[in-house]
C-alpha cells in the first residue's frame, strides 16, 4: 500500500470510529426505555460497536496494524453474530410462551 493510500485509510478508519461512537451514543440513551429482557442484549451490541470504534481508532492513530484491525473487526462481526442468534433464540422461546 502506498504511503498515501495508508494515510487515506488511517483518515477513514478515525471517520469510522467517530460514527460508530456517535452511533453508540444515540443509541445508549434508548437503553433505559427498553424491557429489561431486551436491554442487556441492546447494552451487549453497543459495547461492541464501542469496542470496533476503538479499533478503527488505534488503526487510525498507528497503535495496531491493518491485519490487527482486521482481526477484530471479524471478531466483532461474530461476536454481533452471535447475539442475534441468542436473540432470535429467545425470541423463539418467549413466543412458544
């Protein structure tokens, strides 16, 4: 990758995190609002957009390398994965009810 092409993609990935962390903060303030059944899987989903946020941040600011920031984006895409699994699950469950 050229030295500009990597400056370019460091820019994006800190544009990435600030939407990500405005994401996250609109979305902190429906928390409350919520059933308490729901709120720990909402609560769950924010912290790892938070976390990804972080990520893009550090790639952004040099602390970790592209295939680190890779990394953890896919274990933040299984981690959402899984707790939308868990959620359709309980889903299930509460409608057989």
């Amino acid at each position: 990758m050229t030295r500009m092409n990597l400056a370019r993609s460091r820019r994006h990935a800190r544009r990435a995190a600030c939407v990500l962390d405005e994401l996250v903060e609109s979305q902190v303030e429906l928390l409350p609002r919520l059933p308490e059944h729901r709120r720990a899987v909402a609560a769950e989903y924010l912290a790892e957009l938070a976390m990804l946020a972080d990520a893009y941040r550090y790639y952004g600011q040099r602390w970790i390398d592209r295939e680190e920031l890779e990394r953890r984006g896919h274990s933040a895409i299984d981690r959402l994965d899984t707790l939308q699994t868990m959620q359709e699950r309980q889903r299930e469950y509460t409608d057989l009810d």
